[in-house]
C-alpha cells in the first residue's frame, strides 16, 4: 500500500496537482458565472493586423513576466532553499540599461535591440551573481541578501536615465511587447515559448537540474559527491538574472517607456507564490519548472477573474492573499500526508468490508 502512495503522490504529475486543481477550479467558477470568459475573438488592432483577444488571451499574456520570472526563482530556490525578492528591483535595472542603449542616439534597428538586450542581460547577470555570492559564499540566508538590491535597486535604475522615464518608440518594440505582424498570438507568449524550450534543452544536454536538487536537498552531501555547490548556487541566480532582463525588457516594450518606481512592482511575491503553487518545496530541493509556470497562470487568472466580477482594485490583493493561502495550505506536506493517511484508511476498509459481507452470506 505504502508503495502506491508514493507512486501517486511522489511523481511529477502528483507535484502538479495543486495548479492543475487550482485552474479546474477557477475555470469551472467562470464558466458558472460567465460561460462568455473564455470566449475568444478575432479582432483588427491598431495598426491593422488580425489578433486573438478575449480574458484568456489577457490571461495568458499577462503572466508572461511572472512566467519566466518563476523559472529563475525555482531555480533559486531549488538550490538555495530561498527566495530572491529582489528581482522587481533588478528587472528595473535590467529595464534601464535597455532604455539607456535604444536612446542613444540614432534610429532604433533591429541590431541595437539586440545589443540593448544583451547589456540588459549582463548587467542583470552582474547583479544576481553579487546576489548570489553572497548567498554561495559568505552564506547569508537568501532573502536578507537580496534585501540589499531590493531596497537600492529602484534608485539605481533611477540614476541609470538620470532620474528621467524616457520614451522609447519602434515598430520593433511594439512587436515585441504587443504583436508581430500577421501573427495574432502575443509576442511575449511566444517569448515565454521559447524560454521554456530552452531551459528544458539546457536540461535535457547537461546535468544542472539533477545537481541542483542534489544541492538543494543536502549541500554536503553533494558535496562529499564532488559537486561544486557554491557554484551551481551562483549559476542559480545568473540564469534568474537572464529571466529577470527578460522580463524587464518586455515590461519596456509594452510600456514603450522605463518608470523605475512602478516596472514589475511587487511582481517579487507573485514569483515567490508561483514557485509554491506550483508544488515546489520552499526549502529547496526537488522542483518541476512547469508547475510554477503553471502557478503563474493561476495567479493571473485569478486576478483576471477578481477584475471581471468589478471587484475594486483596493480589495484585488486581499481576496487573491485568501485564495493563495488556502491553495498553499492545501498543498501543505501536513495537508498531504492527512490526504494519504486517509485514501489508505479507506482503502483498507474496503476489503475488511467485503469480508465480513462473504462472512455473514
């Protein structure tokens, strides 16, 4: 019996449970309230091209930033058995260093995009791996080390453009925050995609997933097995410092313009929730990427929901901190065990039942 219950509750699909629940539940909801949510048109934007539009659309391209945020912060945490919540702060920096090369001087063309970007990524990178050192090396518990860019980030994206929020305009940047022509699919849900394809291929050619859990789950275990933990630790951040340029950029791109104070503001928390969500431990460890990608959606489509039933902007964070505290709570290892220990009792009933039946006749 013992064996079953880890095959059903220990393998990926058991770890994915809570969000695949969670988006059933929340789908099943609007459904009842509204069989019109999920509807999904064929509209002509702006700029004369045919896009898909509807509230799953807005969904799922509004968790595009949270999305691939989450794939660097499981990562983190995997490894660390912590939480970076600094990565508001630093996809701010991120965002300003890609204003800072667009503005320049001259026209902006593709190759300066993608060198914008690439500077974006470097400094993102430099950042998370002083986060990181700070982490692997001089062993400070992830959040307190991370609370130093999270208090100093913003101003440092601020002196960036000189206290400015300059404007950036493209044909390309809006491609990049809204649509590529004759495509009707969002680019940033194509951007996430693509990120995810990488991440996974990243895994599938190397060995850093097994070495991070493997560090996660007992750092001097791993490394009496020779592993490098205080590396594999600062990797962790370096590739969540990509995911936090990435999404820095796209938050750019749809805002044409850099506002440091309010570019992916609180988005830290959510990212935290994703990865929790989405079946992962906190404390590091084992980690499936797609559940906190799944867990951002949830988070979104949450919020999409709250916003459609005229809840007041004021109240949205407080009815989404009740919902996402009962989703944690539910996923809890106590909840978890309880859930088991029960299906075992009556598993074992079953038969005692029977028994007693074949006993009386």
């Amino acid at each position: 019996m013992k064996k079953k219950e880890r095959k059903l509750f220990g393998n990926g699909l058991g770890q994915l449970a809570i969000p695949i629940i969670a988006i059933c539940v929340l789908v099943i909801f609007n459904l009842i309230r509204d069989p019109s949510f999920f509807s999904i048109e064929l509209l002509q934007n702006s700029d004369g091209n045919i896009v898909l539009s509807g509230n799953l659309i807005s969904v799922i391209n509004g968790a595009s930033e949270l999305a691939i945020l989450a794939i660097g912060m499981t990562l983190v945490t995997a490894a660390c058995g912590g939480q970076d919540i600094s990565v508001g702060a630093a996809a701010a920096i991120a965002g300003s260093t890609f204003v800072k090369v667009l503005k320049s001087g001259g026209q902006i063309t593709g190759f300066k995009v993608l060198l914008a970007f690439l500077l974006a990524c470097l400094v993102a990178v430099i950042f998370a791996s002083f986060n990181g050192t700070l982490v692997a090396v001089f062993k400070i518990q992830p959040m307190i080390a991370t609370l130093i860019l999270y208090t100093c980030g913003r101003s440092i994206a601020y002196w960036i453009n000189g206290g400015a929020t300059p404007t950036v305009e493209s044909p390309i940047l809006t491609a990049i925050g809204g649509f590529i022509p004759w495509i009707p699919v969002p680019t940033p849900i194509l951007i996430v995609l693509v990120m995810a394809v990488i991440i996974k291929v990243f895994f599938r050619f190397t060995s850093i997933e097994l070495f991070t859990q493997s560090v996660g789950i007992n750092g001097s275990a791993a490394r009496l097995n020779g592993l490098n933990s205080t590396f594999i630790k600062i990797l962790s951040f370096m590739i969540l410092g990509v995911c936090v340029a990435v999404s820095g950029c796209i938050g750019v791109s749809r805002l044409g313009l850099i506002n440091h104070e309010t570019l992916l503001l609180d988005i830290e928390m959510d990212a935290i929730l994703a990865v929790a969500i989405g079946g992962n431990s906190l404390g590091g460890g084992r980690f499936k990427i797609s559940g906190s990608i799944m867990g951002a959606y949830v988070i979104q489509m949450l919020t999409i929901t709250l916003w459609a039933m005229k809840v007041p902007s004021t109240n949205v964070k407080a009815y989404k901190a009740i919902v996402i505290v009962l989703l944690v709570v539910a996923g809890s290892p106590v909840v978890k065990k309880w859930f088991e220990k029960t299906v075992s009792r009556f598993k074992n009933r079953k038969p005692e039942v029977a028994a007693k039946g074949a006993g009386e006749s």
